[in-house]
C-alpha cells in the first residue's frame, strides 16, 4: 500500500495485477456485465497483466493475461519472457511460443538472414534454398541453442520442437501491430500448417 496515496495492488488470480484506488476508475457507466468481468466483488481492479510484485513494492509487468498459454496438461506459461530470452540467441530475430490446449510448447522462429547463413554453411548447405529450414539435423541443432538460450525458464515451459522461418512478421502483412507486438491469433491462423506439424514426428524432409 502506498501510504501517501491509499494506493494498492495486488497478485491475483494466475499472478494477475489487481489494483484498488482513487487513481482506478469506479465502474464502467451502465455496464453491469462489463463491471463483473473486470471487478471482483470487494472492488479490487483486474488489469489483465501478469505481474510480479517484489517486498520493496516494484511491479514488473510480465505479459497480458490473455497471452498466457495453457497446455493440455494444465500448465500455464506466459509466452513473453520465454520469446525474449529465446531472441539472445542471434539465429532468432522473431519467436512465437505455441501450445495452447497441445501437449507441450514449441516454438516458430524466423531466423536472421546473417545469422542463417553463417549456420547453414556449418552443415555445408545453401542458405537460399528453404528446404534446408525443414532439415532435421537442422532443427534439431537450432532447437538445441534454444533451449541453452531458455535454460533458466521451469522445464515444462521450454519449447521441444522448433519450425524456422524466413518470412518476417510485419505491420504490413498484418502479423504485428502498429507498436510492434505479435499479434498472435492472426500467426497462428496464418502457420496452422506449420504449427500442426510442429506436433508431428520431425522428418527429414530433404
């Protein structure tokens, strides 16, 4: 609590934020099932952030409630975190973790062109032909700097398979918004394929 202010937050329901204050609005005008989603009853304020509170009062806010992926066997993993620190490995430029209602996560990467070319050549392949992206041996090698970039993440929540990518995701061809955040129904509509065989056994394909 804010003792100049009467400010409050707290961690609720799957870590999420929730708040209480003069600075947090008293109701939606007129909404009475707009009120009940967003309020619990004794007026705390659902943000809809994941957050972590620390003891000296610090708020890091961890990804939006509705990104948070649940796997088939429960677990909840905020994809966030995990897409970040999978992109310390410069092979990948842009991460999107999958594995809503499947049996555990992986990941689709879209590779950096330099990066790329500098790993495909260590495997004596062409960078330009994208059959190579689907190599098993390939796959696995870039699932494998992965999981070291992801190591500090809970096992369960690591990706075990990976689909390399070229195309970027772009405002432009509607994957990103306008502030540059993935917006993630439209990828996964977008790469159903792809991500329906990310739960296939991997197969060399060349």
């Amino acid at each position: 609590v804010d003792q100049k202010t009467g400010e409050d937050c707290r961690p609720g329901e799957v870590g999420e934020l929730w708040c209480k204050g003069s600075v947090v609005m008293k109701c939606y005008f007129n909404r009475e099932e707009a009120n009940r989603r967003v309020f619990t009853e004794d007026g705390w304020f659902k943000t809809g952030d994941q957050a972590d509170l620390s003891d000296a009062g610090r708020i890091r806010i961890k990804g939006r409630i509705k990104e948070i992926i649940v796997t088939s066997t429960g677990e909840k993993i905020p994809p966030t975190d995990m897409e970040l620190a999978i992109q310390t490995d410069p092979l990948f430029e842009q991460v999107m973790v999958v594995g809503e209602a499947r049996p555990f996560i992986t990941a689709l990467a879209v590779v950096n062109e330099a990066e790329w070319e500098k790993f495909a050549k260590e495997f004596n392949v062409d960078p330009t032909d994208e059959r190579m992206l689907m190599r098993r041996d390939i796959r696995m090698a870039a699932l494998k700097r992965l999981k070291k970039a992801a190591s500090r993440f809970p096992q369960y929540g690591i990706p075990r398979n990976i689909r390399l990518l070229k195309e970027h995701w772009t405002v432009d061809n509607g994957c990103l918004t306008v502030t540059m955040k993935l917006r993630r129904p439209i990828i996964r509509e977008k790469l159903r394929a792809e991500i329906d065989e990310l739960y296939t056994v991997p197969k060399n394909n060349v």
